[in-house]
C-alpha cells in the first residue's frame, strides 16, 4: 500500500508540472510575482531585493535568465526543474543551507550559476550533475570547509571556479579532477596553511589563481611548477614571512601579473623573482622592509606597473632601485608614512616613464633630476609634508607650465601644499612666488650655474696659490736676479753681474766715486775689473749708501 501511495504521489507531482507548464504556456507572464520583473520578449526573470522564499513555479519554462537574488529562499525544490531552458542562474545572497543531489540535472543548457553568499556548508561529487554545459560556479561568501576529491568532476566544462571567503582548511588530492578547461581559480580569504601544490596540479590550463588572505607563511620551492600557463598570481595577504628560492620555477615564461602586498616580508624578494623576465604587474605594498635597494628588481626586464603602497616601515629608495626595468610605465609609491628620502638617480633611466604616484607619503622635497618630467603624463606628489623653498622652484614652474587644463580629470585634485615654513603653510605650490621661496635667482638653474662658476672661480684661485707657494724659491730668486732689465743676459753677462753686486765690488766702486766725486752707479767697469771683458754700461739701481 505505502509503494502504491508513493507512486500516486509522484504521478500526482508530475500531473501538476505538467498543468502548471501548459498554464503559464497560455498565460504567459501574467503570474509573474510581486517584486519581480519579467520580460516575455528577452525571457529574463529578475526578482532582485524582494521577499521570496521559495522559487516560483509560474514562471514561463521558457525563461533563460533568471536572477533572484537578495532574498530568502533557504532551499533549491523539485521546481527548478521546470526551467530546462535557463542559461544563467544568480540565487546569491539569500539562506540556501544545502543542495540536494541531482538538483540540477535537468539544467543541460546551464552555463553560469551564482551561488555565492548563502550558508552552504558542504558540496559532493553529486552535487552538480547534469551541469554538462556550465562555464562559471560562484560559491564565494558560504561556509565550506573541505574540498574532497572529484567533487567538480561532473563540470567538464568549467573555466572559472569562485571559492573564496569560506572556512576551506583541506583540499584533499584529486579535488579538480575533470576540470580540463578551468582557468579562473579564486581561492582567497580561506584558512589553508599552506599552498595546495598536489590538488592544484592537475589544472594545466590555469590562467589565474588567487590564494591571498590565507596562512602560508612561506612559499615552498616548486610550489606552482604544474601550472605552466599560469599568468596571474595573487598572494596578497597570505600572510607570508618569506618566500624560497625555486618558488616561483615553472612560471618562467607565463607569468605577467604578482600581487605580493599586505605580507610580513623584510625584504624585497630579488632573486626570488628574478627569473620572472616576463612579469610585466607587481604588486609589494604593505610589508615590513625598510629600503628599497639598487637593482630591488633585477631580472624583471619587462615590468610595467609598481605599485609599493601602504608600507609603514619603508624610509628610503636608493639610487638605481629601478636600473634594470627600463620598461616601467607607471610607478604607484603612496601611503608610505615613513618614506622621507628618495634618492637622486632612483627613477633616472626610464624612458617610457609617464604615471609616477607618489602622494601621501612622508617627503619634504624631491630632486630635479629624479625622472624625465616633461615626459610625464600623470603626476601626484599632494598630501607630502613639502618645505616650499628654494628647492622647489623647478617644481613649481613645471606644474604651472602643465597647467590642470592638461591633466586628466582624476588628476585635478592633486595640489601641492606646503607644509613648511608657517608663513607658507596650505599654500599651494603654484601660488608661490620665487622671492616668497627665497630664490635670488629666477629658476634653480641659474643659481647650480651661479654656484657652480663660485666653485670653479675658488678652485682656480687655490690651484695658482699652490703653484706659487710650491715654485716660491724659483720665483723668488728670478726676480732677485732680473731687476728693470729688459734684455736677456748672456751666462757670461750674468756671472759678471753677480760678482758686480758684491760687496767687494761695491766698496771698491764706492771708494772711487769719492775720489773722483761722482755717482757709484754712474761709473762703467773699468777694463781691468773684468778681466778684460768689454761691458756696456747699464744703469740700474744701486743699494742705498750707509757711511763706511
């Protein structure tokens, strides 16, 4: 008697689909519910924000696109199966507990289906059969906690699986088997400990693969070297300490986007990351180093975007950080509440350099020749504690002459204010005259010219004064030698010259003059004196005579 109710029941249950299908076939979408909108021409069903708690039956079988979400439906019936036609499904945000087996088998058509923030606390390998043709699985926000083997084994089809923000601990080996086509895998805001290389290995086709807000703590060697056509790699938050060499071996020549940011790293992971020629995204915001080095990114030879944001012990970027990456484009360095020193040459060498963001941090002042300027097509160094003097005046005429008409219009909010002295201060930069920053002269340039000539002036003076005071003796005895002469002397002529000056010589002469009562430097040399020698008198002037 029970068997022969039961299938009284079931004759009865499919009498009323039936009935149900030809009435809504008649009616069209007359029975459509309150709070939903319901289109007969697109067959588009959406019961967005309204009071449901059950799915309705009414609806035309022939709908595609069904969306109720923010609702409170707690469980998926037997009426879904009246919808074969749907192509997309969105049931998220309402209390779904769990999912009977086979809840889906008449969804052959099905390619996306939204799950994501109910309360479902576990999944089985029955759970999505008859999914033959679904693309997208969403169970992000639920309350999952393990993963077990070939439980996605029905989706043949899948390329992009949502599990993140659940209480995951465990994927067991085997949990992705039969998922050939995946190539989105979010894995995020989960409780894994570690990197689950084993499941993951099956998944050669992935592309993308977000396993942040997780317990790592470290990456172990090898861990991703399946996934050869990895291109995307997300570990932010992961809670990472360090990271090993090998870690990133078999990403070589896939990889293009790292997010390493909201970590515990003391360093910057050079050679970690050095076999990554083909990165072009990186991401290393918010951990603990301190400096960021000359040669930080060796090896990262097609790096475009940087972004270090966030990071509350970072003080200093050293000249040449950036040396190798001769292909950046856009250089994001905000928030950093201890960075103080930017050293001159840290971005030089940059030539398709055009977005620098440097807002928020802790300079007081920036040099010249940091980075080609004129190239540049976004900049935005606001909310920096800057000292409006002198230094700054090259700054100032170049945002004057890039003047907000140029910039983008997210960019018209990023004035420089001075922070110092307290007669500047909320001032902004380009209201500033060169007197008011103290500048004697009218760009900065003229003043390293000026400088630069005062230098050079004082380093010609102490050369000659060194020469002088090194050939001192030989100066000193040519122009002991040379009085008003202004003819050469011959050697002879010279050694008679020193004898004449004697003191021998002069009293001689001195004694004559008296007797002949003329001048001694009026008396030419008598011939005997000098051995002969003819001398052409020369008048030159004589000591002065002291009584003998």
């Amino acid at each position: 008697m029970e068997i022969l109710m039961t299938k009284i029941s079931k004759m009865l249950v499919h009498v009323l689909i039936i009935v149900a299908i030809l009435g809504a076939q008649v009616q069209g979408l007359a029975n459509c519910p309150q709070g939903c909108k319901c289109d007969d021409r697109t067959l588009v069903v959406n019961c967005g924000e309204g009071q449901l708690d059950v799915l309705p039956i009414a609806l035309n079988p022939s709908i595609q696109r069904l969306v109720i979400k923010n609702n409170k439906i707690k469980t998926i019936d037997s009426s879904i199966q009246f919808y074969a036609e749907l192509i997309y499904l969105d049931l998220s945000i309402n209390h779904l507990f769990n999912i009977p087996g086979r809840t889906f088998y008449y969804q052959k058509k099905l390619e996306e289906l939204h799950l994501n923030h109910n309360k479902i606390s576990s999944i089985t390998n029955r759970t999505f059969v008859g999914l033959n043709s679904l693309t997208v699985l969403n169970l992000r926000g639920n309350f999952l906690d393990t993963i077990e083997r070939g439980t996605f084994s029905a989706l043949q089809k899948l390329e992009e699986l949502n599990l993140g923000q659940n209480r995951i601990s465990r994927i067991d080996i085997g949990a992705f088997d039969g998922l050939p086509n995946l190539r989105v895998l979010v894995l995020d805001d989960n409780q894994l400990s570690a990197v689950p290389s084993e499941a993951l290995a099956p998944l050669t086709n992935l592309a993308e693969l977000f396993l942040g807000i997780n317990s790592f703590r470290t990456i172990p060697t090898g861990a991703f070297q399946m996934l050869t056509r990895l291109t995307s790699l997300d570990l932010n938050g992961a809670a990472l300490l360090n990271i090993s060499l090998g870690a990133f071996h078999g990403l070589e020549n896939s990889l293009r986007q790292l997010q390493l940011s909201d970590n515990r790293l003391q360093r910057i992971p050079t050679i970690h990351m050095s076999e990554l020629s083909r990165l072009e995204d990186l991401s290393l915001g918010q951990n603990d180093f301190e400096i960021i080095p000359e040669g930080a990114f060796v090896g990262l030879k097609n790096l475009r975007r940087l972004e270090i944001s966030g990071s509350m012990h970072l003080r200093k970027i050293q000249a040449g950080a950036f040396a190798t990456n001769t292909n950046l484009e856009s250089i994001r360095i905000a928030s950093n509440k201890m960075l103080t020193d930017v050293q001159e040459g840290a971005l030089s060498g940059l030539p398709h350099l055009k977005h620098v963001i440097l807002r928020d941090n802790a300079l007081t002042t920036l040099d010249e020749g940091l980075f080609p300027w004129s190239e540049l097509l976004t900049f935005d160094l606001s909310e920096n504690p800057i000292v409006c003097d002198c230094r700054v005046l090259w700054l100032r005429n170049l945002l004057i002459m890039k003047n907000s008409s140029q910039l983008p219009n997210d960019q018209q909010d990023n004035t420089i204010f001075c922070h110092a002295p307290e007669r500047l201060r909320a001032e902004p930069l380009v209201a500033i005259s060169p007197s008011l920053l103290g500048c004697s002269h009218s760009t900065s340039r003229r003043q390293a010219m000026f400088g630069t000539f005062l230098v050079g002036v004082a380093a010609t003076i102490t050369s000659l004064a060194l020469l002088l005071y090194r050939y001192r003796r030989q100066i000193r005895a040519i122009l002991k030698g040379r009085c008003t002469d202004s003819s050469p002397l011959g050697p002879k002529e010279r050694e008679y010259q020193k004898s004449y000056y004697d003191e021998d010589s002069f009293l001689s002469r001195h004694t004559y003059a008296q007797a002949t009562n003329q001048h001694p430097c009026n008396l030419a040399a008598h011939p005997t004196t000098l051995n002969h020698y003819y001398y052409t008198p020369i008048h030159r002037p004589c000591p002065p005579i002291t009584e003998l």
